[in-house]
C-alpha cells in the first residue's frame, strides 16, 4: 500500500488524485490529521486514516502494511519541523515500508537563509542514515506563491517588494502528477531527484512584464527597502514572523538559491512544465 501523508492539503490532495489515475484506490491510503476532511477520498475508495507526526501511535496505525511512504513536508519551520519529519519518518521504518519517499525542494541547503531550506536539508541528511531506501523529491519553488507576492499590483500597476532574484516557479500540479510517477516506479531516483522545476527562473521584474502582456496594462516593478517593506508588511496586519520568513525569502532569491532549474521534471510528466505566463494568466483573469 502507498501512503500519502498530508492527504488533503494543497499538494498531497492533488498527488493522491493523480496515483488514483494509475493505481487501484485499494492501493492508496492517506494520513490525516482531520479524517472529517477525507470523506471524498474515502468514497473513492482510498484508506483514511489520522495520522498526526507529534503522535507517533497515530502514525503507527495510519503507516500500518505501508509498502511506500510519501511524507509531505509539514508547514511549520526550525526544530519543530526536523522533528516531525523525523517522527515520521522513524513511523515509516516501523511499519515496514520498503521505501521512503519526503517532499524537498530544490533549494534545500543548511546554510540557506530562508528557514525551511536548512529543514529540508536536516531530514534529507536524516533519511540518509537510516538505511532505507528513500527518494527526495527536490521540488522547484511553489508559484502559487506568486499570487502573495503580488500585493496590489493589478489594481496600481506597481509591484512593491524587496530586492529579489530569479525563481523557479513551479506548479503543484506538475509536482503531484510527477510524484504519482516515482510512486509508481520504484526503480527510479535513488536519493535525491535532479531539480523538479520548470524550465525558467524568473525574477519579479520578468513577472512584472508578463503582467504587463497580458493586462495590457503597464506593471512596474517598484524595490522596497527591507525595513521599509517589513514596516509596511506588518502595518496592514501581517504577523511579525510571518514577515521575517517572507524576508528570508527574498534574500535567498537575491543569492540564487532557487535559480536552479532543469529538463527533468518536464521529461516525467511527458510535456512542457507550465510555464510561469500560464499560472499569471489565470491570476488575470480571476473576478
């Protein structure tokens, strides 16, 4: 059986969609913390069961005759976040799955200054000492971020933000339905992945001229200054912390940590990665 941790989140859901298009629903099974939320899966077919990485007796029955495990990366940061993976990943070997499969992300670095890159690189290390055989998935930076970057820049025609640097941006739905892939072909990847991303890496000055295109309407791209930026951030009710991982962001942008790009993911999925003009032009459109 394949576990899927974090089965009804914005990634997890969409990969379980895309392994039910390649394996019977009798195959499947997810791990969540609210089994409530699950109920459309469980309809299909697929196992549901609570499973919650601080509580490692949830994990033992929702990891239960798990073949392969795919642990989602939790959204939390610094030591909670090893910790849970870690927990989940212990869960895994417990239960007697033959490969472990964790959601990475192209950037993943113990010296990054963006503070889940250190994490993705602490539970990678972690998974290489365990002895079982695992995949990371080194995903390209999610471009539904994009969408949060944006501020009020379709209404005023400039795009406020810090100092930045090209980026990956890579749709979920391009990563689930590669993640169905490896799922579904143990044979491939042994250890990490190439980088997952699409083929460009762009800045928010090219993001700016796309909009630009398909508005019609000039966008500028407007630097903030770091403080001045946090200030405003948190004047409009942003939480403080919240602000310094956005921050984070943008300096490891400017270093060219998420510049990385490359053929493979496009080669798994058998087409061309969505292009960043596609993921803006839906955003154009929305009412």
């Amino acid at each position: 059986m394949i576990i899927i941790t974090g089965g009804t989140g914005q990634l997890g859901s969409q990969i379980v969609d895309r392994l039910l298009d390649r394996v019977p629903a009798d195959r499947v099974g997810v791990s969540v913390r609210d089994t409530a939320r699950a109920g459309d899966l469980a309809a299909r077919g697929v196992r549901v069961r609570r499973g919650d990485f601080t509580d490692p007796n949830s994990l033992a029955d929702a990891f239960e005759g798990a073949t392969q495990v795919l642990i989602v990366s939790t959204d939390h940061t610094g030591g909670a976040a090893v910790a849970r993976h870690v927990a989940a990943i212990d869960a895994a070997r417990e239960a007697g799955a033959k490969r472990i499969l964790y959601t990475s992300h192209q950037g993943a670095a113990e010296d990054s200054v963006f503070a889940p890159m250190p994490d993705h690189a602490a539970t990678e290390r972690y998974l290489s000492t365990t002895g079982t055989p695992f995949t990371v998935l080194r995903n390209g930076f999610y471009a539904s971020t994009i969408r949060h970057l944006l501020g009020q820049a379709l209404e005023t025609g400039e795009l406020v933000a810090p100092a930045d640097g090209p980026v990956s941006w890579t749709t979920h739905a391009d990563l689930a339905e590669a993640a169905a892939i490896i799922l579904t072909d143990e044979d491939r990847f042994d250890g990490p992945t190439p980088p997952l991303t699409a083929p460009d890496a762009l800045d928010l000055a090219d993001i700016a001229g796309i909009l630009t295109e398909l508005t019609g309407r000039t966008i500028r791209r407007v630097v903030a200054e770091d403080a001045e930026w946090t200030a405003t951030m948190i004047g409009h009710g942003v939480p403080a912390d919240r602000v310094k991982l956005l921050l984070g962001m943008f300096h490891a942008a400017r270093r060219g940590e998420f510049s990385t790009t490359g053929p493979v993911l496009g080669n798994l999925v058998q087409r061309t990665a969505t292009p960043v003009r596609s993921v803006l032009a839906g955003l154009t459109t929305q009412p």
